[in-house]
C-alpha cells in the first residue's frame, strides 16, 4: 500500500462482509481466506481518530503561511494504530472519490491520500525517497535530497493528496544526525504540502521525537491520540466485550454457538491484555483451527490451545510472588 497503485487496490477493494441470512454457504477454501483476512471492526479508537481527522483536514483547509494542524497516535504495539489509521484513510479516499469523480477518460482525478512506512535507519534523502516511490516520481542516484524533495512537494500539490498517512514514527531518532535532518524534511514537507499530516507509532510521547528543540516543535503542532488496550469496563460500558461480540457476530462457522466468546470476557482480557490485535489474532486462529478440524465451533478449549504472539503470552503469565526474605 505504500504506492498509489496499491493503496488505490485497497481502498476501492470492497470490505469483507459477515455471512447474511439466506447467502449461500461459503466453501471450506472461502471461509479459510475469510478468516485469515477477516473484517475490521469498528472500534472507540478508529471513531476518535476519524472525528480528529475530518475537523483537522477543515482547520486546515485554507491555511497557507505555516505547517497545518497534524496528529500522531500512540499506544503499545498490537493495540490498532495502523489497523485504525488504515481505515480512516480509506474513508477519505473513498468520500473525496465520491465528491470528486474522475472525468470521463481517465482513471482518476486526484490523489486524495498518501501512506508511508519510516524505512528502519532513516535518513532524510531515504524518506524523501519514501514519498517519491509513492507517487512513482523518477528518482534517480545523481539527484539531491533538495531536488527530490522539490519534485515531492510540486507533484503531490499537482496531485492534490489531501491526507499523508505516516506509520512507524517511532523509527526516527532526532538526537541522531540522519534522524534530525529526517524529522526537519518531515517538518519542511508538512510547510509545503497542502495536507494533514498523520502520524502512527509505538508510544511516541516516550521516544526522543519529543524531546529537544525539534520535539517541542512538534508537540506544539500535533494532536496526541491514545490508542490503548481496550478496559475490560469504563463506567457503564463493557467496550472489550463489545468488540468480542462484534467480532463473534462476523465468524462464519457452521456450529459455533453465539454468546460463547462474551461469556469468556474475562479470560479474554487476561489472555490478551486488552490488546485488539492480540484479540483478532486469536479469534481468527481459533476459527481457522475449528474449519479444519471439522468443529465448527470456539470453545474456551480451542482458545487455550492457541499460541499467541509472545508480547500477549508474556502479559497474561501469572506472576510468581519472590518469596520473602529473612533477616
């Protein structure tokens, strides 16, 4: 997704859908790749950061002098930043689409979105680079990083990208010497781009990107949101319940007795820490595992047979007390 051709494949792709009443029954193969994909549930994070997203790219709209309004979401991996940084996207690309169709004979008007990946080691050429592969701009080895940065802000102005997406963040380092001058063509880009800049990465407010003179910068222009296990409650709301109900709902299995998996919530949460990835991998492991040993079904059984990724499995081994010591 990080060229315009792959992002366009994914945006305009349509989302899986749950099984309907009265569909007709999916193959074994069909519901193997359904569960491996699987749907994307609507959670508190992807609804806060659509809502900031929508009125930053407002506030933004029409200024000129200086670096619109940005916003950078946080949190611990496996917690939804890009899953929920993914989707807003595509909701922009596919309103701006329907506001602006492309004319007759050509494939499309503009390019309301861009999405990048912080290459590991970053430097401020290989970023620059980064922007230009996305919109296929010729670079080549003879070019400065000032000449591709140039081509970068004339072709995506041309272009009319409205919405940069940026993951992995955290990757830059500006108390280096290449990761300084990576987070100052960030800033120079943000100046001269006529977009909202958008920023996912692993706690960021704990990485040196806000610290210093370049980090106070940024801070003064970025919207910090949180995007943090899911509490098992929150005043009168069960919202990790909520999202094991939804992501039941959407399982195609042809034995599996709904209400099984909230029933669970609390084993959940402590198997997963409140993690949505750790949850949604679990879910869809233990479907796929049901399919193809003719079950049908997820039990808490089934759950405790899978592997989860170490970062979940860590978090839900019980700590052993340190004994007490004596004088």
């Amino acid at each position: 997704m990080t060229t315009w051709q792959g992002w366009q494949h994914f945006a305009t792709t349509p989302p899986l859908a749950p099984p309907q009443p009265g569909d007709a029954p999916r193959s074994t193969e069909e519901r193997l790749a359904y569960h491996s994909a699987f749907v994307t549930v609507r959670t508190p994070a992807i609804n806060t950061l659509a809502t900031q997203v929508r009125t930053l790219m407002l506030l933004g709209r029409h200024q000129q002098n200086t670096a619109r309004p940005s916003l950078i979401v946080t949190g611990p991996a496996a917690a939804g930043k890009t899953t929920a940084l993914l989707e807003v996207g595509r909701t922009c690309h596919l309103a701006h689409t329907r506001k602006h169709p492309a004319p007759p004979g050509r494939t499309h008007q503009q390019v309301p979105v861009a999405y990048l990946l912080v290459p590991p080691g970053a430097t401020a050429k290989t970023l620059a680079i980064e922007f230009a592969r996305y919109l296929g701009i010729p670079v080549t080895t003879r070019m400065t990083q000032a000449q591709i940065t140039s081509a970068v802000c004339h072709t995506y102005t041309q272009a009319g990208v409205r919405l940069v997406l940026i993951d992995e963040i955290h990757r830059l380092n500006p108390r280096t010497t290449t990761g300084a001058e990576a987070a100052d063509l960030l800033k120079d880009l943000t100046e001269r781009i006529k977009a909202t800049f958008v920023y996912t990465g692993i706690d960021v407010a704990a990485t040196p990107l806000f610290s210093g003179i370049r980090g106070a910068q940024l801070a003064g222009r970025a919207s910090l949101i949180t995007c943090g296990p899911l509490p098992a409650r929150h005043g009168s709301t069960r919202p990790f319940t909520d999202l094991i109900t939804d992501m039941e709902n959407a399982l195609d299995l042809a034995q599996h007795t709904p209400g099984t998996l909230p029933r669970h919530a609390s084993y959940l949460h402590q198997r997963t820490a409140g993690r949505i990835g750790s949850l949604a991998r679990l879910i869809r492991q233990a479907a796929i595992t049901a399919i193809c040993d003719g079950t049908e079904r997820i039990t808490k059984k089934s759950l405790e047979a899978v592997q989860l990724d170490h970062l979940a499995e860590e978090a839900s081994r019980p700590r052993t007390r340190q004994p007490a010591r004596t004088a």
